[in-house]
C-alpha cells in the first residue's frame, strides 16, 4: 500500500468519523427534552453499517474474492444504498420497540443527505466509486492512473447538497412534513437507478447492475412509507 492511499484512506475515515459526530451531536440537541431519540440515532446508525456492508457483499462480495486483496475490499467496501435501506429498518424497529410514535424522518432528512456528501468527498479522494471511462469534455474525473472517467461522485455530491437544500425550504415553508425522508429515499432510488449505467460498478450479461434492483427497492420502500404516512391520522411531528 502506498503511502498516497495511506493519506487517502485516512482522510476518507476521517470524514466519515466527522459526519457521525456531527450527526450525534445533532440528535444530542434533539433528544434534550425526549431521550428516547438518541435510542432511535443509535439504531439508525447500527442498521446504516449492518446495511451498508451486507448489500455490498451481496452485490460485490462474489467478485471481490477472486482478487489477491479481497480482504481489504470486503472490509473495506460499503454502499450508501443498503446504509439507507438498513437505517431506515434500524430506526422502525427501534421506535416499535420503545412504543415511540412521533415522527422523525423530518429530522433524518436534515442530515442524511449532508453526511452522504461528506462521503463522497471521502469517496472522491481515496479514489473510490469511479465512474466508468468515457470523454466527458470539461466534466471529465482523472482517476489516479490518468484515465479520464464520468464524474460520478461529484455528482453524488451535487445531488445530496440540491436534497440538502430542498429539505430546507420544505421544513421552512411547512411542505410535505412529515414526508421528507420518504422523498429522500424515492429521489435518491431514482437518482442511483438513472445514474448507475454511468458508474464502474459490476453489471451482468443485461448491463443492469445489482444497485440498480436496490435502488429500486429503495423506491419502492420510500413510495409505500410515503402511502402509509399519508393515510395516517394527523399527529405531532418530532
């Protein structure tokens, strides 16, 4: 390992470390007058990791064993796709569990999408996530053997920062409340499903890829949690 992927490797940690801190340190403040909410963070937290690496193994695990470093990438590898499947799991059985009916995807919505960027600045420099070799002009990404390829982490970046902004004058216009994190995992599921055949990621014989049925069932779970929150009987929002 070269002391460049050192340095990378260490700056991707380090910025994932930072979004979970100041997620904590959000839900801190949150959870000041109701303790129970720091209990539904945690498991939201635990399901991201379980979710994150269990959908990537399933996905890449297979190819990843053939290679002489296979170790490293599965511990190494992770999706954003299964944390947000995962989390979202994490966080229902949580509240069930503590009979906690307020809603909080609101909440999730306002830091979800600031910790993925994050991520993906993570991803940007350690290398990771690479969009697949073309010309993309002036939008070229030149990974770190000089290939130019689609600039797919960017424009991760960019999407989470428009949801991160959007949520914002959702909440400060009262639009949809209650809904936000539902139409993060719907946008997000379409966003990944579109963006995917520009990405390096293993496809089959079709040329789909395993995140593009994953994203598609993010989707599909955000729109039924979207239905049967707007069926529900009004109540307070957390």
């Amino acid at each position: 390992m070269t002391d460049n992927s050192i340095s990378s490797n260490t700056v991707y940690g380090g910025l994932l470390i930072l979004a979970i801190v100041l997620s904590a340190l959000f839900w801190m403040r949150q959870a000041r007058h109701e303790p129970r909410l720091m209990g539904v963070f945690i498991a939201a937290l635990a399901g991201a990791f379980l979710g994150a690496k269990a959908l990537y193994i399933l996905i890449e695990g297979r190819g990843d064993w053939s290679e002489p470093d296979r170790w490293a990438r599965l511990a190494s590898g992770k999706t954003v796709i299964g944390a947000l499947l995962g989390g979202f799991i994490g966080v229902e059985c949580a509240k069930r569990a503590m009979s906690y009916t307020r809603v909080t995807g609101d909440l999730f919505a306002s830091v979800v999408p600031a910790s993925v960027a994050l991520g993906r600045i993570g991803c940007w420099r350690a290398g990771c996530c690479l969009g697949r070799v073309c010309d993309a002009g002036p939008w070229a990404l030149v990974d770190q053997q000089g290939t130019p390829r689609w600039p797919a982490v960017p424009m991760e970046f960019v999407f989470n920062l428009l949801a991160l902004a959007a949520f914002w004058l959702m909440r400060r216009r009262q639009l949809l409340t209650g809904q936000h994190f539902h139409l993060y995992l719907i946008a997000y599921g379409c966003f990944r499903i579109a963006h995917e055949p520009l990405r390096a990621t293993p496809k089959w014989e079709s040329g789909l890829s395993g995140y593009q049925f994953a994203a598609a069932l993010l989707v599909l779970v955000g729109t039924l949690a979207f239905w049967k929150r707007a069926h529900e009987t009004p109540r307070a929002h957390a």
